[in-house]
C-alpha cells in the first residue's frame, strides 16, 4: 500500500470540458460570424488612461471580454553596473490565474515571457531612448480576463503605449495594434477566443499611423502569401480606426 497516494472518492466522474471541438459551433455560418459581427469588423474598445494612481503613467483597456491593465513606472537610473548610452524598456507581462477558462498558474509561463519581448520590441521604435541615457522605463500588464490570446497582445500593445504617454514619456508617435484570425481561408478582425480554438492562423501588427511604420508583426499558423496580405492591409485600417480612440482618450485625461 502507497501511503504518500492520496486515495480518490469511490464514485466519481469524468470531467466536463467547456471547449470540447465537437460540441464547439463552427465560428462563420454564411460569412456571419456568432457574435454578429462582420469580417472586418473590430470589437468596442473601452480605454481610460490614469487609472493606478501610484504608477507614472497607466491605461485600462476592453476589447470585448479582453481586459488589461498596465503601469508604467520610471525613467528610474541604472545601476553604475550597467551603463546604457540609450534609455531601456523592461516589461513583465503576466495574465492572471483568473483570466482563461483554465486556471492558469501563478508563475509567468513561456508564453508570457514572449509576450514580454514582443511588447519591447513593439514599443522601442516609437520610444525617444536616446533621451534618457543611463535610465530604464518598466512597463507592468496584467491581463484580468482573456478572450483570445492574440487580442490581448494587441491590447496589451495599445495599453502600454497609452500608458507610456501618460507618463510624459517623449514618443514620435502612439503605437496601435490589431489582431486577425485566419479561419478556413477567412480572415476575422479581432478573433475571439472561440474563433482562435478553430484558427489555422493568426497575425498580430503594431502600426505607428502618423509615420506610416510598422514597428512589429507576429505571424502564428500558416497561410497564403496573398491572404497574409490582406490581413496586414486590413490591421492597417484596424490600426488607424483604433488611432482616434487612443487620442480621444488621452485628450480626455487632460482634461
């Protein structure tokens, strides 16, 4: 007898799962989608700058059920270990044990820490980091309630952008970002997580508009050349419709 084996209860039964394939609807039905939307159409975006008021500069956004915040703090000085002839963008991405359907665990997992990078080397083209020698910017997202994985790097992408302005940190322009979902040949605008569980790919781009500059693209899956096209056309338009949304919200704040 194993007695470090914790005994389970004589009657038991098999776990029910939430996202079971077969029992999942097909996303498009006659090129509608299950939320009503159209192909190209992105979900409402809520964003309010200002949120945590200890940080120097932060941003809540929703993009339907995507919920993200994020806090910016700093210019704080570098060690005299590690002298920088430029500023240094630091970012920890985490999603909450709450935010998925299956509880995540409290530890940052692989996937967080890549997110982590794509963030920096998003943000880095738009950020002055030659104006703040020796001095490093740490950008903190939390991820409250997911609702597809590649909406809330885009989300994550426009939060800290917003957050990064707030603080008065110099930009040459507001980073935007959008996400698109690849399904049997279609291409949905702002995937959801129950179009992602049926994706064959997926495209994430983060778009300055004011200089017309991509700053960073993540391709997920495969796809045709000609249908990779498209979508990066299509977040182009996505990037500069969500463009006014983030200069509303920043106007508002000072206001």
């Amino acid at each position: 007898m194993d007695r470090k084996r914790v005994t389970g209860p004589e009657l038991s039964v098999a776990p029910i799962y939430k996202n079971n394939k077969e029992s999942t609807p097909k996303v498009l039905d006659q090129k509608k989608r299950l939320d009503k939307r159209g192909l190209e159409d992105i979900r409402p975006i809520f964003l309010k700058p200002g949120l945590i008021t200890q940080a120097n500069g932060s941003a809540y956004i929703e993009v339907g059920n995507t919920k993200v915040a994020c806090a910016v703090y700093g210019p704080r000085q570098l060690k005299k270990a590690s002298f920088s002839q430029n500023g240094i963008i630091n970012c920890d991405f985490k999603f909450s044990p709450f935010s998925n359907i299956k509880r995540r665990s409290a530890v940052r997992d692989p996937e967080a820490k890549e997110y982590s990078q794509v963030l920096i080397q998003a943000l880095s083209p738009a950020v002055r980091l030659e104006l703040l020698p020796k001095s490093a910017l740490d950008i903190y997202i939390n991820v409250l309630e997911s609702d597809g994985t590649s909406s809330c790097l885009a989300a994550a992408i426009i939060a800290s952008s917003v957050a990064l302005a707030d603080a008065g940190i110099e930009m040459l322009d507001l980073v935007t970002a959008c996400s698109t979902v690849f399904v049997d040949d279609h291409i949905l605008m702002d995937g959801t997580e129950e179009e992602e569980s049926q994706k064959d790919g997926s495209l994430v781009l983060s778009y300055m508009p004011s200089l017309n500059e991509v700053t960073y693209m993540l391709q997920v899956g495969q796809s045709d050349s000609i249908v990779t096209s498209k979508a990066v056309e299509n977040c182009i338009d996505g990037c500069s419709k969500i463009y006014s949304v983030m200069s509303n919200a920043l106007l508002k704040s000072l206001q």
